[in-house]
C-alpha cells in the first residue's frame, strides 16, 4: 500500500515539476520513499532550489523533502562574479538600503555585513542574495539597527562605514 501512496505523489510531483515555469526547464527529476521526496538536478540559483522544495513541500501527501539539486552556473564564475551579482541583485528594486551592507564571497558561499533597520530588510536582503548567480549558500551577519545607534554621532558614523571603525571610535 504504501509504494502506491508513494508512486501517487512521485506522479504529482513529476508533474508540477514539470509544468511550472521556474522549474519546468530543467528536468528535474523526484523519487519518494515513504512520502518523503527526494529531489534531483541542477538549477541555476539558490533561490530557485528554495523556491522548489518549498513548492514540493505544500503538495498532498508530502511528510518531507531532501533537497539533492545542484546549483551549476554556464560557465566559470568566481568570487568577485558572485559579489557583483548579489550587489545588482541587492540593488534591483529589493528595498535595501545599501549603503549599510556590505557583501563577501568565498566558494559561493556568501557573506552579508552590516546593519539593517528592520527584520523585513534582513529578509529581503538575504532573498536578493539569494537569486545572484553562483550563490550557493547565503549567511547573514546583518545586524539590527537600534534606538541608540540613531544619535548625529551613530549616523555620521553609519554613514562613514569605515572598516574597524567601532574599535578606533574615541568619544568627544
């Protein structure tokens, strides 16, 4: 009973991988043992690999996903590609103010610095991130700016963002 259980949702799967739009284009392809799916393929962004599970995630008989989808670029891309994608990806309309962040990659892995004005931002900077080409993980070390930091000498100082800044810092 329980292999037709799992060959009903492999079927439902299948196809909603197949018909929708994000991931219709790559063939990916699901297995399901005891209603848990197990993805496979490649994808081109992290966002997309999220985008995907969760989708798989909302479908009937679904208890849980394992994720195995590669994320591959066309062509080669290194740490600087990957900053500047997330940097245009921060910058296309994702209501980030940029001039308190700051991005770092290592390998894919990408690093987000600085501070934010509300949980909202940190999560739509992270989701940007998250769509650049090449990123393959994103960590956010995005901090919450808070009242105290919003005296004239906090905002100078954010403004200023200069490196180790907070450790040279002499009070007048």
């Amino acid at each position: 009973m329980a292999k037709q259980a799992d060959d009903e949702i492999r079927r439902k799967v299948q196809e909603v991988l197949d018909s929708n739009i994000e991931s219709g284009e790559y063939g990916l392809k699901a297995d399901v043992v005891n209603g848990v799916v197990i993805l496979a393929g490649i994808v081109d962004t992290l966002s997309e690999k999220e985008s995907i599970s969760k989708m798989v995630a909302d479908i009937e008989g679904v208890r849980g996903v394992e994720n195995n989808i590669a994320i591959s670029t066309d062509g080669a891309i290194d740490d600087r590609d990957v900053t500047f994608e997330v940097m245009e990806e921060l910058k296309a309309g994702s209501g980030v103010n940029l001039k308190h962040i700051g991005v770092k990659s290592v390998r894919g892995r990408v690093f987000l610095k600085g501070r934010v004005n509300s949980e909202a931002e940190r999560e739509a900077a992270v989701n940007a991130a998250a769509k650049a080409r090449g990123v393959r993980e994103v960590v956010s070390q995005l901090e919450m700016e808070t009242a105290r930091e919003l005296t004239l000498d906090g905002i100078f100082h954010s403004q200023v963002n200069n490196d180790g800044e907070e450790n040279n810092r002499r009070e007048v």
